[in-house]
C-alpha cells in the first residue's frame, strides 16, 4: 500500500504529540538543570515543527479543526475545575 501525502503528515503530527508527551514527562523528573534545559529546548523545537506541519495540514484541508466551543460549553468546562465534581 502507497502512502499518500495526506497519511504521512497525519502520522507525523502523532509521532510528534507523542514526542511532546515524553518531553514533558522527562523534564518534570529530572533534577539536573542543564538537563531539564536542554530538554526544554528541544521540547520547543519539537512544538514549533508541530505548529508549522499543522498549519500545513489545515492548508491543505487534510486537518479540519472541530467547531469553536460556544460560551456555555466553556463556562461549563470551568465550573468542572473549580467545584468539587473532578
């Protein structure tokens, strides 16, 4: 099976979400502040590579982004985080 464009870009911005995830597990455990740096530098580098694949996919329509919440669904989402209900 040939991958065309579309699944290619689609696999690469989920390799790159996974890496960001492994990246801010990695600097909250380590200690070492040269370390924990470096890590954000390439923690940084890494989001702006998936900004930038992003607004290539939302370009060439191979990303719809879902429909803006309204007022409600936010004020409903905030009440969540600050009652007691989670």
């Amino acid at each position: 099976m040939q991958m065309n464009e579309k699944t290619m870009v689609a696999d690469t911005l989920t390799g790159i979400n996974g890496e960001l995830v492994r990246y801010g597990e990695m600097i909250a455990q380590t200690e070492n502040k040269e370390l924990k740096q470096t890590l954000k530098q390439f923690r940084n580098a890494c989001e702006q590579s998936q900004e930038d694949l992003y607004n290539i996919a939302r370009e060439k329509s191979y990303y719809v982004p879902a429909a803006k919440a309204t007022q409600e669904e936010i004020a409903h989402v905030k009440d969540l985080f600050t009652s007691s209900v989670l």
